[in-house]
C-alpha cells in the first residue's frame, strides 16, 4: 500500500521528523482495523429530472439549494418532474460508496423503511461492497427520497422527503463499526431529529474512546443555518476533519469572505477541506496550507453528489497516509467523475482514474 513514494509500515517506523506535512502519523501506527471509513446519514434514494430555470421558479425554489418537504408536497412535485432516473443516495452514502469504490473498506449506517425503496437503498448500499445491517423500519414512515430538479448548467435543486431516515436513533448505532472504523464520517443534513443528533455525539464519543478520528461535512448553508450554533459546538467538541464549501463555511463563521472564514477555521479542528468549485480546494492543518485545483471536466452534467465524492477521494488518501495535497487531489478526480454524468455515484472505476502513485 502506497503513501506516495513510502508504504505505511515504512512510515509508521519512521522518525516522524521525516513524514509529509499534514500525515498523521499517530494515525498509521494505531492497530489494524476492519474498515476505513464508517459513514452516517440520511438513506434516501434519489429521484432525478431534467428542469430549466423557469419551472425552479414557478414552483418557488431555491436554486441549487435543498429544502425539507413533507409526504405531500413531495407527492405533488413528483407529479410535475416528467421522466425520472431513480439512484439511490444520501450524502453520506454517497460518499461511502465511492470510499469503497475507490477500494477502501467502508461501513454505513442510515434508516431506511421495510418498502421497495427501502429494499432498492439496501441492495445498492451493498453492492458497492459496503457492510450495511441496520434494521428497517416497519409499518410507519416510508424510505426517504430527494426529488432533484437538474437545470441545463448543471446546477441540482433538491427538495427531500426525510420520511424513515429521520428514525435513526442511538439504538442504530452499532459500537463495533464506529470502534473498528479509521474514520467515522457524519453528515450535517441529518442533524435535524434530535435522536439523531444523539446518534452523531454518541459515535463521535465512542470513536474517541478508541482512537479513531470524526469527520464531519456540513452538507448544505441552509442546514448551517438552522444549526449554527450547535454546529460549532459539534464542530469545538467533536470533529476531527471538516468538509466545507466556500458558502457553508462563510456561513457557519457569518462572514463576507471566504479568506476569513478559512482563518477562523484554522485550528478548529485537525484538518479543513473547504472546496471551491471550479477553483480546486484548500486544505488547511494547522497552520499549513494546500491549495489544490480542480480537475479538467469536459462538460458538467449534474453537481448532485461532487462534495460528497471528493469526500471520498479525500478520505481514501487520508486512511491510507497520502499528504493533505495528495488527499485533495484523490477528492478532485473523484468529484470530476460525478459531475461529467446524472447522479451521484459513481459509473466507472474510479481506481483507474487515478495516476498510479495514489493507487
């Protein structure tokens, strides 16, 4: 196994002095474990259509936001979207399958219902080689879905139907995978239910207790914004690894710049991944910068799911030692992927995209 030009048992016997800014290498010395990322989240399946501008606006929508809507309305939108792709997704879903498609070890928990959609959710969840095992719902809820308006610039607008995701409980979550997990990833749109919310401090806790790192993407600025303060809590208390991009972390620090909202950020947590769209990302540890830039994409089809796949690269170099440049990287090409094609997994291997010093 590669970390760069050095495998990780050369790195874990190395004078630290030697390593890479930015590799943890307390992290690469710890036991074995039996997966690399471990990500909760809301288990939706996403239903996709084509739209312009005009329809985003007659039906009063946010563009390239994400708004929460009941069984109702989610029928009635559903009614007026025409032909639909139905994938399932989840953001940190999403990005638990590409950590697996990227041929790391992935574990995931999310609540779906005892429902078709709920069968679907399972059996892509599983077929991308992840461990997933939470037990359905039964006769209440459906399984969640987010109807997803795709404009001709790429831009998704999405509208979601919470329904069996917004569930999960404490209950739900299983020690052994947080506890064997490198990394426990939390998704910031499912820190809406207050059982939820407990999940999410009761997994950070346990992967502590352990050793393990926590990371956390704050999803969508419409979720930061509901949550802000208990986000910086979560963030102060909790979180290893923060996933941003450029108007959610200007948002959670209520500033005008993303140069202030990086600074602010800077020795919050461990690691900051703050993307940018077409101008790459940066990566901050500590007081060390990465400025990483996007990979070429001959034509942006659909955004739906790009933070959660650069997440995934990102966390695929990170679990395996790669510098915070080389993390980065892994993200942009993964994300390219997602965005080059309709909807947010990924359609080729991703393990061929990359050059082969990352493999």
């Amino acid at each position: 196994m590669n970390v760069g030009s050095r495998s990780v048992n050369s790195v874990s016997a190395t004078d630290p002095k030697s390593v890479e800014p930015g590799v943890d290498v307390a992290m690469l010395r710890r036991p074995m474990t039996k997966f690399d990322v471990t990500g909760i989240g809301n288990a939706i399946v996403d239903v996709l259509a084509h739209a312009d501008d005009a329809f985003i606006s007659n039906q009063g929508l946010h563009k390239g936001g994400m708004a929460l809507i009941d069984a109702t309305r989610a029928e009635d939108l559903y009614r007026l979207m025409g032909d639909t792709v139905e994938i399932s997704g989840g953001s940190a879903a999403n990005t638990i399958a590409g950590v697996a498609a990227l041929g790391s070890k992935a574990a995931y928990i999310g609540k779906v219902a005892d429902d078709p959609l709920g069968e679907t959710f399972r059996k892509d969840i599983r077929a991308t080689g992840s461990h997933y095992e939470v037990a359905p719902l039964r006769a209440a809820a459906p399984t969640a879905r987010c109807l997803i308006l795709v404009t001709p610039d790429g831009q998704r607008t999405m509208n979601t139907f919470l329904g069996a995701s917004q569930e999960l409980t404490p209950a739900d979550v299983d020690a052994s995978l947080i506890q064997e997990a490198k990394v426990t990833y939390l998704e910031g749109y499912l820190w809406d239910p207050p059982k939820a919310k407990e999940a999410f401090v009761q997994a950070a806790s346990i992967a502590h207790d352990a050793g393990r790192e926590v990371s956390l993407s704050l999803s969508d600025a419409f979720c930061v914004d509901r949550h802000r303060d208990s986000f910086l809590d979560l963030i102060d208390s909790h979180v290893d690894i923060l996933f941003a991009n450029e108007t959610e972390i200007t948002s959670l620090y209520q500033v005008n710049s993303f140069e202030e909202a990086a600074s602010k950020v800077a020795g919050q947590v461990k690691i900051a991944a703050l993307t940018r769209s077409e101008e790459g990302s940066l990566i901050i540890v500590g007081g060390d910068r990465f400025q990483v830039p996007a990979e070429p994409v001959a034509k942006v089809v659909d955004t739906t799911g790009a933070g959660d796949l650069y997440a995934a690269g990102f966390l695929y170099g990170h679990c395996r030692g790669f510098s915070p440049a080389d993390c980065g990287r892994v993200g942009s090409i993964a994300a390219a992927e997602i965005i080059g094609h309709f909807g947010a997994r990924p359609e080729v291997d991703l393990k061929t995209l990359l050059p082969a010093e990352l493999r």
